[in-house]
C-alpha cells in the first residue's frame, strides 16, 4: 500500500513496477509476430537458454532495441529447423521473423519472450542478401576481376587459409606433399575461422596480411573441410567478397560443399567442390606442362639421333673431299710461294743497292750544309759578344757618361733628387760624392 506523509502519496518501486507488469498483462494477452535483426544471440552452454538482442537499424543506425527470452527447448527445436531449411543454424547477425510474447518483470525489466522463429523467412533474407551482394559487385566492375586474372603455368607457392585441425586442409596437403611424380609445392598456413560469426573477419585479416607479402605467392587457396552445407552465410557477405574480387592473386575455393553456391566461390578465380579436388587440380596443371615437356623431349631425342646419324655421314663424305681438296690446293700454293720468295729476292736487291746510293749522296749534302750553317752561326755569334760589350756599364762611362746614385740608389730622373741627400756621381776614372745643401738655393730643370 502508498504511503501517506503531510500532502503527498508515496508508492515504493517494487509497487510501480508490479502495476506496470499488471498493465502490460492485461494489455498484451496474445503473441506478436515481430521482425527483426538478432544482433546477438547470447546463447548460455550451461542451461541452454538464449538471450538474443534484438535491434531495427534504419540506414545503418539502431532505431529500437530490446532484449528477449529464448528458452532451451525451443531454441533446440527452432534451431534443428534453422538446420533443416537453411543449412544455417540460429546466430547472430540475420533478420528473423519471430513469434514473441511481451512480457515485464521487476528484476529483469521489459523483455519479449520468443515462442517461434519462422526460418523460411531468414531463408529469404539470406537470399536477398546474396543477390545483393552479386548486384554491389557487379555495379562496381570487380565481379569478374579475380576470375580473370592469369594462374602461373606451375602454381608451386600456394597460400593457404584454413583451420589447422581441419579434415579438408590435411587431405589437401597430404595429396599435394606425398604425389607420385614429387611435384614440389611451398604450402605455408593463415590460420583463421572458416565459418560462424568471425569468419569474415579472420579470412579477411588473413588475405590483407597475405597481400603485404603477394610477391612470394602464385594463388590463395581457402581450404574448409567437413562441416556440409552448415556456415556458408559468410561466403556471400559483401566485404569478404569484395576482398576476394580485388585481391591481386588468384583465389582458388575448396569450401567443402555441393549445393547452394556461395558468392565467394561465384567470384573465385578457380572453385572446386572439395580440398580434394581442388589439390587435384593442381596437380593437373603440372601434369599440363610435363606430359608436353616429356613428349617433346622424347621427340626431341628422337630427332637429335637421326640428325646426328646423318650429320656424321655428310661429316664422313666432307672430311674426305676436304682432304683431296686440301692436298691440291697445299701443292698449287707451295708453287705459287717458291715464285714469289725469289721475286722478293730480286726486289730486295735492286732496292739495297739503290738505298746504298741514296745513303751516300744524302750523306755528302748533310756534311757540307752542316759546315755552312756552323759557319754562319758563329759570325752571328760574334757579332751579337760585340754587341753585348758596347753595353757593358765601363764601356758606357769610358764614352762621357755618368751614374748618380742617391742615398746608395740609381737615380732615374730628377724626382728622385731632394734638398739634403747624398749624391754620388760615378765617372770612368772615379767617384765624386755630394750633398744637396739646404742652405744653398739650388734649381733644377728639366729636360725640355
């Protein structure tokens, strides 16, 4: 009951909320087929029990939310339906058509309380979403591009993303590693989820940090073994997809199923049903170059024998006519080289004999310039010692000339004369030292 104080009435929580919980009974009586996205199932592995998170989004961006009950026994019987139809069971992330009750609680608060899923809906979801995902891919130009890139003639350096523990990788490796004809491949391991909730995102992290280091590599290869037609929904997702479409080496798919082809497999350079095939196919493209490559080399074989079968016969009749040529040829030149050694041998001393001539001649004139030109040197020779003498400074003083020298230097013109200083004047027969007196009044005049 309320509580009564001064003017007010005071109702205690547990009060509203059952009021509340008595109002939504009598309001919602019956069952409300709801559709929606599971953004989480939040499945608990002790009890059993699911506590989806149910959500609309409206261009991208949630619009209402709820939480919701789904209790063990009929997530087991929605969920064997979900396999039967869908070949998918019951997760996160799909839209659901779902038959659910309203219900509130004043613990746990407002909730809806699923009683059936319908799985053809999901189904058709599903399908919408694929062809979706094939229209983006195709509007962009990329649908084809994988397909469309070329495969080396011998795919030896395969990628491979898988499971480690998986059937399907094992076989593949195994038939590649232990083949007959020791076909060598270079097989190194992504390791990431092949299907559920992270598989987009570990295939897809996977293929980037392959793309980093692409030079090393011919093709990928996702490998995913086991499992039938069960968790292929994130094969048609559209990033994962679009990853596949763009990357820049050829994708080859083993997924491991027969029905219901996925987009990743439409859009895949090469799909093959299972590892297994997808191993042999490998294998072909070897057998492809070497059954040629040993046929040629057979031919070739083949063909080098009787080639040199009858090369070593023409050899034969060549070796034979070469030697009767070669004899009558060494026999014509021989003759031809006695001829000419004894014309060199005349040639040779006609020419001595002329050269001796021209030697002594040349010898005759070179004497007699040679005495001409000393002859002529030597008068230049003295004329030029004579020359030199007249300028001999004695020479100079004994003709009238005079050196005067101030303050110990040659004097060169009446600038270098000043009042004071000490004129020495030189003569040819002696030295007559003076002084400019400042007392005295002394002119001096310059040549005209």
């Amino acid at each position: 009951m309320p509580e009564k104080s001064a003017d007010k009435t005071i109702f205690s929580l547990l009060e509203v909320t059952t009021s509340i919980k008595k109002t939504l009974a009598e309001r919602y009586q019956s069952a409300f087929w709801i559709k929606a996205e599971m953004n989480k199932l939040n499945l608990h592995p002790p009890s059993g029990h699911c506590y989806p998170d149910l959500v609309e989004k409206k261009d991208g961006r949630i619009v209402a939310e709820i939480g919701a009950n789904l209790w063990a026994a009929d997530y087991e019987r929605i969920n064997r339906l979900f396999l039967q139809l869908l070949n998918e069971p019951l997760k996160s992330g799909i839209h659901i058509l779902l038959l659910a009750r309203i219900t509130y609680d004043p613990q746990y608060g407002l909730r809806l309380r699923i009683v059936d899923i319908d799985p053809g809906f999901s189904l058709g979801q599903l399908e919408k979403e694929k062809l979706a995902t094939i229209g983006r891919l195709r509007q962009e130009g990329i649908y084809d591009r994988n397909r469309s890139l070329r495969l080396p003639l011998l795919p030896k350096r395969i990628a491979i993303i898988s499971v480690q523990t998986s059937k399907g990788y094992s076989d593949f490796q195994q038939i590649l590693e232990q083949n007959p004809w020791k076909y060598r491949f270079f097989l190194p391991l992504f390791p990431a989820v092949l299907q559920g909730d992270r598989a987009v995102e570990t295939i897809t992290h996977q293929l980037r940090n392959i793309w980093k280091i692409r030079q090393q590599f011919d093709a990928v290869a996702i490998i995913r073994g086991g499992g039938g037609d069960v968790g292929l929904t994130c094969y048609n997702d559209y990033s994962l997809c679009r990853e596949i479409a763009l990357f820049p080496l050829p994708v080859l798919t083993g997924i491991g199923h027969s029905t219901n082809e996925t987009v990743a497999e439409m859009i895949a350079f090469r799909n093959s049903i299972t590892p297994t095939d997808l191993a042999d196919y490998l294998i072909q493209q070897f057998h492809n170059f070497a059954v040629p490559v040993t046929q040629a080399r057979e031919r070739l074989a083949d063909l080098s024998r009787r080639i040199l079968k009858e090369e070593r016969q023409q050899l034969f009749h060549a070796g034979r006519y070469f030697r009767s040529v070669t004899a009558s040829l060494l026999a014509r030149r021989s003759r031809d080289l006695q001829l000419a050694i004894r014309d060199v041998q005349r040639q040779s001393t006609g020419a001595c004999r002329s050269g001796l001539h021209q030697l002594a001649l040349a010898r005759t004139r070179l004497a007699g310039q040679t005495a001409v030109f000393l002859s002529s040197t030597g008068k230049e020779l003295a004329y030029q010692e004579k020359s030199i003498g007249w300028l001999n400074p004695d020479n100079v003083l004994k003709r009238g000339y005079t050196i005067t020298l101030v303050d110990g230097a040659l004097a060169q013109g009446i600038a270098d004369v000043k009042e004071g200083q000490i004129l020495k004047t030189i003569f040819a027969d002696g030295t007559v030292t003076t002084r400019v007196d400042p007392s005295s009044t002394i002119e001096i005049y310059p040549h005209p």
